[in-house]
C-alpha cells in the first residue's frame, strides 16, 4: 500500500470514529431506557418517587416474537426441465442450512438492534474445516465446521461509507468492520503481516464500551468495569477490516501499526477455475455411484479473479432494516420515535403514584375525646375487623376525605398509549382499547399494514442471507464436504448425498412466503388447507392421491408413503370420475372387461357428492309459496342418474364375478370371492342411494297431482 491509500485510509478512519462516537451515544441512551436507566429529573418528583416501568419492553418483545417466532417458509424457483426437483432439493438444503447455522439466534438479536439503532447488521463468513480459524478468532467454536456461518455483528462495528445511497447497500465504496481480537492468535495467523508491532490495546478509565466500541464516555457501572478489566486482561487487540468494494481488497489496520497487517483480494470475488488433466493432459471428470463420468474435476489452485462477487452488493453483510432516511442509509430508529411517549407515560403515571401516597386515608379526633381516651388512637390504629371501640362521643371521629386522582391525568396516559400503537404496534389491539368500533378497526389496520411491511423485511433478509450463502457455497473454495442431505424427489425413496458445489450453481429465485415467521403460521396453514381439502376432495380434476399426500405433508407426517394404500389405482379413480361427470350429463359409458372394477364401483358409489348432482337435489326440493315442486324434470334427471348408474355397477359386478370364477378355473386359480363380496356391499350402497332419492321424489311428485 502506498503512502497515498495509506493517508486516504486513516483519514477515513478519523472521521468514521467522529461519526459513529455520535451516533452511538444516541443508540446508548435509547437502550439506558430499555435497561430501566431514567432520566430522574421530573419536575416536582423526588427520584424516589419515580415509576420504574418501561414501555420499551413489551413492544421490543411483541415485535420480536411477532414477525420472528419462527423460521420462514421459503419456495424455490427454477425455470428449467429439471427445475422442480432441484427446486425441492435447494428447499430443503435452505432449512438444513438455517438450522444448522442457528441464524434464528442471529437473527432476533439484529432485529433489536435495529429498532434500537436502526440497522441490525449479520455477516457471512466461511469457517474453514479443522484447525484454521478466521477473525474474530473467538467465535469459531460457535460455527459448524467447513460450512458458511451467519453471526450477527453488534450495530458500532459495522461502519458504512457516508456516500452510501439511504435505500442501497452496494453503492457504498467500502465498509469498515470493527473487532476485538486476542493478541496471540493475530501472531499466529500466517497471513497477519508486521507481528512484532502488534500490541494489546489498553482501554482507559475515560473509555466507555458501548456496543463494543471505545467511545469515550465515561461510566461507572460495575459492569462496564469488569468488561474493560477482561479486556485488558485478555490482551486483546482493536482491529480494523476494511471490506474495499472498489478496489475488491480486504484490508486489516490494527490500534498502533501504522501500516496494514493484512492487505489482500476479497476472499469473496469471484474466481474462474481450470479443469485439472492428468499426467498426458486428458481432462478429468468425477465419478457417480453407477460409475458414469459426471462432473470436471476443478484446479482450484490455478484459480484466476473474475469480475463481481459472490455476495450481493460486494459486501458479506445482510443489513436488517424497517425504515428510511432521506439521505443517510442509517435511518432514525423506531425506539427514537416511543422515547418521548415512554417519558410522558412514565411521568403520568409517577405523578398518580405520588398522589395517592399524599392522600393516604387519615382521620381527625376531637381533642376533648383524645384526652378523655388517651389511648383511643393507638386502639384505632390496631383496631381488626369487627372490632368495637369504647368513646364519649361518636361524631368526635370523622375521617378525612381527600380528592381522587385527577380524570385527565388517565386520559392523557391513553392518549400516549394510541400514539404509541400508531408507531410500534403490529398485532391488533385487544378488546376495550379503543373508544369506538371504528377507532378499533383503524387502529387494527394500521398495527396489520405495520407488522405486514416488517415481516416483508425481515424475509427479504432471509432471503438475502440464503442467496449469498448459496453463492458462496456454490465457489469450489468454500463448497462443505459433508452437507448430506436427502435428494430424492418427494415421494421417492431417500437418497442421501453430500451437496457439491454444482448444486448450487441453478439460476434460482427465492420467494418467502410473508408471515410464515409468525407463531401460529403452521395452524393457520393446515386450517387453510383443511378448508381447501373439503372442496376439492372427490373432485374429478384433482388427483385425489396427491391431496391425500399434501394433506400429510400439512401436518408434517413424516414418511407419507408408509402409511398411503400401495395398491389404489389412480388411473381407474380418475376414469371412473369422468365417468360420472358423463353420467351427469345424461350419457351412459360402457363397461370394459379389462378395467379395475373395484376402484369403478368404489368410485360410483360416492356419486351424490358430485357437486352436478348436488345441483339437481337442490333444484328437485324447490317449492312454491303453495308448498308445489317447481322443477319435476330436475327430479326426474335424479331417477335417471340413479338407474344409469345402478346398471353400470351391476355390470362391474358381474364383469368381477366373471373375473373369479375364470381364475378359479385355471391352475392356481382361487375361488375366494373376496372382490365380489366388496362389489356386493358398494352395489347395496348405490341401490339404497337411488331407492331413497326415489322415494323422495314420488312423494313429491304425488303431493303435486294431490294439489292439483
């Protein structure tokens, strides 16, 4: 590094220290006030008589809870041949991912920083396998081995480029990542440069870490000091990385090396990589399990930059953000805006603290009965319940009555509290919060829209967090050796493989279906499609297996193909249906030797819940204002179906008995009548169908030559 980018960097520097010294100060106070550190200068209140309460609390946790109970439900999209099982396959190494990682951990401590600071920050690195360690150096044994690792990064480590646009991250020049580092392992790294001017890093007692960061504030706290003591204790080393989008370098300063202990490529650009040959130059190709040459074998040493990055923006950094700013990329956060309004209620409710403990029930005794009875207050002051005193005069004794607590100090508490929901609310508000039906349903719109806009942020972030982990997994460098995972398309047996880099090179989009964070997401689902599978079912242009399937896997049944019938024939099931769609209309089918007859007659039996015959029902039971049927031709259409499909089962029945009684005949053959039997019961079942439908008709119909 020349001395020209050397000036250019510790100048940014300096001024990146003045900007974030302020800022932190003000993310500092919001957090003293979830913390329960109030400012105890109320006007005419003694600290002593201040309310400890915080508002802060139950919003930070309800917003938490709310739009990050769970993880998301992500979908694969892939337009390509293959694209719906390597879309299932991708879905499913997502989840593992996720959870392999615990980026739910991660990611609810960003989202309070965010609402505390404004931008929550996570970051993408990849721990290498074995021994080799990256910075921090510290976190390591929290990761999975040989495998891209998401940590949340505390808000006062990360440093944006000021010239950063407010709404896009990668029109930022660079960003500057802050850490604390044990001295001994930066001498142990190899790739760390000017060891022997590497030294800890003192912290004063005129230093303040907050949000990690030396921000020369000075404190007090208890806490504070063992966490300056473990510091210095520790030997630990403040350093400076520097990810250089502009010029895709990773830079590392250290606190007193005046030049750069680490100057490098990004280790995240992306890099063109030859096919390896063997010793008399033939290309070399890997091997599947059946022994067929697959994929080239890369030279991963012989590696050559190519342009862009494997992470989006050029930076290893997925911001958590809810709002906007007009011209910083650091918005104003959300707590900011309930500081006021948590001050206000907790004065209001203070001050009726303090006057109810001013107007304590007392009482007044005429001085001529407190001398007659010198020990009658003392009596009165001890006296239980159901207690009789002894005195001269009763109307002696009077007790004092005080003001209550004044009505608009309580009014002006609930106005505070509607300003508040209007900013932070994102669950609708219980009953008997609002004044009036229409207030309720404003308020309960706005916290829906409020939570909806950040569960829609929060799942472009997993989204984010998923792609770029993808893409880096995709480079040959960073692909895990043992992310085994099952990529046997739904239905079919497992197939358990290790993932290769290949996997994860599809042209893929993500799509998070928004509020599968909630906590009730999974039962609102399954009640979703349990009122879906009620219309569907026994519907002919639904394969009726295949809901039966998704009606499983909406209950997370595990294994589904264990407990399906193996032997339902799913092509009569769907024949048979359209049979009865022609039945329907009128038109009679035949029945043909070779087709599966139990599934045709357990498929026709169930025909008055076609939804056509549902119809004519409907139609056939209409009556006018004189109790006379309205539509005899729908009632003679019944009788119609009815015989029409009596005939057809008794043909199948009897091509079944056919069946048998050939079988019988031949070698082997067996004359059971197991089918038959069946054939019987479903035959019964569609007599007894048209015999009451039947019925119900001719008493119709006879009412009606009655009345006329």
């Amino acid at each position: 590094m020349n001395k020209q980018q050397l000036t250019f960097w510790k100048e940014e520097m300096q001024m990146l220290d003045r900007l974030y010294r302020d800022r932190m100060r003000d993310w500092q106070r919001l957090t003293d006030l979830y913390d329960l550190k109030f400012d105890e200068r109320i006007r005419d209140l003694d600290p002593q008589d201040l309310v400890r309460i915080s508002r802060f609390y139950p919003i930070v946790r309800q917003i938490v809870s709310t739009i990050a109970f769970r993880y998301p439900k992500q979908f694969f999209i892939i337009e390509d041949e293959d694209g719906d099982a390597v879309a299932e396959m991708l879905e499913r190494a997502s989840d593992a991912f996720m959870r392999l990682g615990n980026v739910k951990d991660h990611v609810h401590q960003a989202i309070f920083d965010a609402l505390f600071t404004g931008v929550g920050w996570l970051r993408l690195d990849y721990n290498p396998p074995g021994d080799d360690m990256i910075a921090p150096y510290v976190t390591n044994d929290d990761m999975a081995d040989d495998m891209v690792s998401v940590c949340r990064v505390a808000p006062g480590f990360v440093h944006v480029d000021p010239t950063c646009a407010p709404h896009r991250l990668g029109t930022a020049r660079y960003i500057r990542e802050r850490m604390w580092v044990p001295l001994r392992f930066l001498k142990d790294d190899p790739e760390i440069q000017n060891k022997k001017q590497l030294s800890a890093t003192s912290v004063g007692d005129e230093d303040d870490l907050a949000f990690g960061e030396v921000m020369g504030a000075q404190t007090d706290t208890e806490e504070m000091a063992a966490l300056k003591d473990a510091v210095s204790n520790g030997d630990f080393v403040l350093v400076d990385r520097i990810h250089d989008r502009m010029n895709r370098k990773l830079i590392m300063f250290a606190e007193g090396v005046e030049e750069p202990i680490l100057e490098r490529d990004h280790p995240f650009i992306k890099m063109s990589f030859p096919q390896r040959v063997n010793s008399i130059g033939q290309l070399i190709y890997e091997e599947d399990e059946s022994g067929q040459l697959t994929e080239p074998v890369l030279d991963i040493e012989g590696g050559m930059a190519a342009a862009g990055f494997l992470v989006e923006s050029g930076f290893p950094f997925v911001p958590i953000k809810f709002d906007m700013n007009a011209s910083s990329y650091y918005p104003q956060p959300q707590m900011a805006y309930l500081e006021d309004i948590q001050s206000g209620i907790i004065e209001q409710v203070s001050r009726r603290s303090d006057i109810l403990k001013r107007t304590a029930r007392q009482g007044v005794v005429n001085e001529s009965e407190a001398l007659a009875n010198p020990d009658l207050l003392e009596r009165l002051r001890r006296g239980r319940d159901g207690e009789f005193q002894t005195m001269q005069d009763i109307n002696g004794i009077k007790q004092l009555d005080f003001a209550s607590v004044p009505a608009d100090l309580y009014r002006h508490e609930q106005s505070l509290l509607s300003y508040e929901d209007q900013i932070a609310a994102v669950q609708p508000p219980t009953a008997g919060e609002a004044d009036s039906a229409t207030e309720a349903a404003v308020v309960a719109a706005s916290a829906q829209l409020h939570g909806n806009w950040m569960e829609a942020k929060l799942a472009g972030a997993y989204e984010l967090v998923v792609r770029n982990a993808f893409q880096i997994m995709g480079d040959p460098r960073y692909t895990p050796e043992n992310f085994v995972l099952n990529v046997a398309p739904e239905g079919e047996s497992m197939l358990m493989r290790a993932l290769k880099n290949s996997d994860f090179l599809w042209n893929f989009r993500i799509y998070t279906r928004v509020g599968s964070t909630q906590p009730l997401y999974e039962q609102l689902e399954q009640d979703r499609f349990l009122a879906f599978w009620d219309r569907a079912a026994n519907r002919p242009n639904f394969d009726q297996m295949e809901l039966d399937k998704a009606m499983a896997n909406a209950f997370d049944i595990v294994d589904v193909e264990k407990l399906m019938v193996s032997d339902v024939n799913v092509e009569a099931q769907r024949a048979a249906q359209l049979e009865n769609d022609r039945f329907m209309q009128m038109t009679n089918t035949d029945v043909l030797p070779e087709q599966d007859h139990l599934t045709h007659a357990e498929i026709h039996a169930g025909y008055r819940e076609h939804p056509s015959y549902q119809q004519l029902m409907q139609a056939a039971q209409m009556t006018s204002t004189m109790g006379q049927p309205l539509n005899m031709g729908a009632a003679q259409q019944i009788q119609q179906i009815d015989q029409m499909i009596r005939a057809h089962v008794e043909a199948h029945q009897a091509a079944m008995e056919a069946q048998e009684q050939g079988a019988a005949g031949r070698p082997g053959g067996g004359g059971g009548g197991g089918g038959s039997v069946e054939a019987e019961d479903l035959i019964g079942q569609v007599q007894s169908n048209a015999q009451r439908t039947s019925q119900a008709v001719q008493v119709e119909a006879d009412e009606t030559i009655r009345g006329a």
